[in-house]
C-alpha cells in the first residue's frame, strides 16, 4: 500500500491536485497529446515529489497485470482480424443485407457492433469496427453519424453480455468474477434490455437519416482464406475464454496466449510479419491503464476506498430497489467526471473491501459499463472512438455526443436496473 498521509496536510493536498488536473487533462487532451502521457506524466510526478513511493508504484502497476494482458491480447486479435479483412468483410456483408434500405442497415452494423463487443470487447467495436463501417459509408454516400453513433454507444451497451465484452469488468470484479452461466443468468436480460434501449432511442434521434434509401453499390468484399483462418481462431479463443470463466480463472492470460498463438498461425498461413500487428498494438493504452492503477492507488491512499466502502454500506441500509437504481445512476454519471477505468478500480476495491455481493455489485457493474455512454469522457473506448474518427478526419463533438446521450445512458442504464431487480424478485 501507499503511504498514508493526513487528508488536511500540505502533502496529501499536493496529491489529490496532481492526481486531479492528470486526470482532467487525460479528458481534455490539450494540444492533441494522448491521454497517456498526460495520466504517465501525473505518475512520475507523484514520484518525483515522494508523495508516492517508487516500490508502491510498481506493486500498484503490477496488480494491473491480468489487465494489461486482456488488452495486450484481444487488440492483437481485432489487429489481425482487420488485417485479414474479416472487418471489411462483415461492413460489406451489413451493407449487403441491408438491402437498399438505411434503416435495415442500421439494424444490421447493431448486430455486428454488439457481436464484436460481445465477443471481442468494447475496444474492438471503437477502435477497429469504427473505421471500417464509415469506409463502407462513404461509399454508399450515406450520412456517417447515424452508424458511427451506433458503434459507439453499442460498444458501451453490449459490454457486458459476457465478462470479456469490457476490460472494466474485470477491474470491477477482479478475483470475484461470477462463472460464466452465472454471468449469464444475472446480466443476460439486463445486457438486452440496454441494448434494446440505446439501438431505439439512436434510431429515433437520426430517424430522418434513417428514411433515406441507399443508392450507390458498394463493391463486393470476399473474405480471403486468411479471413476465413481468423474467423476459426477467434472462435477458438472465445471457447477457450469462456472455459476459463466457467473455471473461474482469471482471463488476461488465456486471453494474452490465445492471442499470440491465433497470430502466430495466422501469419505464417497468410506469410505476413506478425511484428507490424504487434507495432499497431495501442501500447500508449496499456501505458495509460498502469499510470492510472497508480493514480486510484494514490488516491486511495487519501481514504477515496474508505469514503466508496462507507457509500456503499449506506447503500446496503436502503431499501434493495432504491439502493439499486442510487448505486448504479450514481455511478452512472461519475463515470463521465473520471472516467470509468479509474472509477471501476476503486469502486472494485469497495466491492472486495467491504464484501458487497448481490444486487448491489451487480449494480456497481452496470453503472461502470453504460454509464459512459452519456458524454465522451466517460470510458476509454469512447476516447479511443474519438481518436478513431479524427483518424479518418470526422470531428464528433462533446456537445453533440451528449444531445444523444443525455437520453440513451440514463433510459438504458434504469431500465436495465430494473430488469434485473425484476429478475431478482425484488
């Protein structure tokens, strides 16, 4: 642990400052620097200063490790799936089945959003589906903000169908994670109803969008032996995946080896050189993860668990409906003040500190994983979404982002809170 400092001392007000403008500029992003630099530099700061030991540091990075392999992994895998075109390939297939009409291709890049995020997390859907739908856009001349939109929110509103459908459940739950048919039986209906939730409320928003028909083919895009190998992977990976949370074991391992090995093959079937995947790897959002293991640590430090443990303990004296929809709407929105990878770390910490199980976690969960679709600060993925568009030269702005959440987040996050209340008989 970190040293403890008085919370009304010169130093500890040092930390919290530092800790603080670190994170806001991680939102912020000035001058176009990348967020991890801005959490890595807070970090060395803190050390410098001694107000964070240097042995500290390092143990508090080192219990991101089942993390930072998750990631290290699933990005290797949705690399190599856009390689070998497999992304190209299911934006063809959604424009073909749409069949001329938007909003049947609406429904269908839905689909695909929540089968990517399901399957290969939240990250996956922002950063490598993101770009490969707006390409199939533009070449059907449509307005690209309905879908990307889409893609966004649905990265967030299907992240929890399963435990590897976002890094922050692993985070939140950590060595406490449900085995998978649990998973299933507790979040199944509530992980529809979202998604049910923000796909309808988007397509009220871009309703006009929507009528339009779509007049210009798209070229035909076969999926290349390489693709087809892929594809056999990745399934591969997830039966592996979903054996190690049926045993529940921890899954940044699995998922980091099952990574080298799909690559592995790949690479030498469809001979490419596996090191250009590992360089489009986003090494700067792994940084960013171990700065802010460090950040939460220091702040937790300054009694940040022990004021979570005592809200949640509050909370557990409540009646169990209202304590459910306080935690997870609380929740909701501060993730969109912090972020939620630094939020899930210590609301996780709470959770195993003061042994909160039930409704009441289950609540912590959902909060964290739907709450960022409110504004654009709300999760890594959606900055990373964010950095994905300016990428391809589309600017989404803060102001814009929050007119369509202000509805989806709030309506998707209660309703699946009161989903599973209903489903727990409360």
């Amino acid at each position: 642990m970190l040293m403890v400092i008085s919370p009304l001392s010169l130093p500890a007000m040092v930390l919290l400052t530092i800790v603080a403008i670190s994170l806001l500029l991680m939102l912020l992003r000035p001058r176009g620097i990348s967020e991890a630099w801005w959490v890595a530099g807070g970090t060395l700061l803190l050390m410098a200063l001694r107000l964070v030991p240097v042995p500290a540091a390092v143990h508090a990075v080192g219990e991101g490790t089942d993390v930072y392999l998750f990631l290290i992994g699933m990005m290797l895998l949705s690399e190599l799936a856009r390689e070998q075109g497999v992304f190209d390939w299911l934006s063809y297939v959604a424009m073909r089945d749409a069949n001329g009409s938007c909003l049947r291709l609406f429904c269908s890049v839905s689909l695909v959003g929540v089968l990517v995020t399901a399957l290969l997390s939240n990250d996956a859907t922002a950063v490598v589906l993101t770009p490969a739908i707006l390409a199939v856009v533009r070449k059907a001349r449509l307005s690209p903000l309905p879908y990307l939109f889409l893609c966004a929110l649905m990265a967030n509103a299907a992240s929890f169908v399963f435990p590897i459908s976002n890094p922050a459940n692993l985070v939140v739950f950590h060595a406490g994670m449900p085995p998978l048919q649990q998973w299933l039986r507790l979040f199944g209906v509530p992980s529809v109803v979202a998604i049910v939730i923000t796909f309808a409320v988007l397509a009220v928003y871009f309703r006009r969008e929507l009528r339009g028909r779509i007049d210009h083919e798209v070229q035909r895009v076969a999926l290349t032996p390489g693709g087809r190998l892929t594809l056999w992977g990745l399934a591969l990976v997830i039966l592996v995946l979903f054996s190690a949370s049926a045993l529940r074991m921890d899954l940044g391992l699995p998922t980091f080896l099952a990574g080298l090995v799909i690559t592995a093959v790949a690479s030498v079937y469809s001979r490419s050189d596996p090191r250009k995947l590992l360089r489009e790897v986003s090494w700067s959002s792994i940084l960013l993860v171990a700065g802010l293991f460090v950040l939460v640590d220091a702040v937790e430090s300054q009694g940040a668990l022990k004021l979570a443990q005592a809200w949640l303990a509050g909370a557990e004296r409540m009646a169990p409906g209202r304590a459910t929809l306080a935690v997870g709407l609380g929740l909701g929105v501060l993730n969109n003040l912090v972020n939620n990878l630094p939020l899930g770390l210590i609301a996780g910490g709470a959770i195993q500190a003061a042994h909160v199980k039930g409704l009441l976690a289950n609540a912590v969960m959902m909060g964290i994983d739907l709450g960022p679709n409110l504004s654009v600060t709300g999760s890594l993925a959606t900055i990373l979404w964010l950095s994905a568009l300016r990428k391809e030269g589309v600017e989404v702005s803060a102001g814009r982002f929050l007119k369509v959440g202000v509805v989806a987040m709030p309506l998707a996050l209660a309703a699946a809170l009161g989903s599973a209340l209903v489903m727990a008989g409360r």
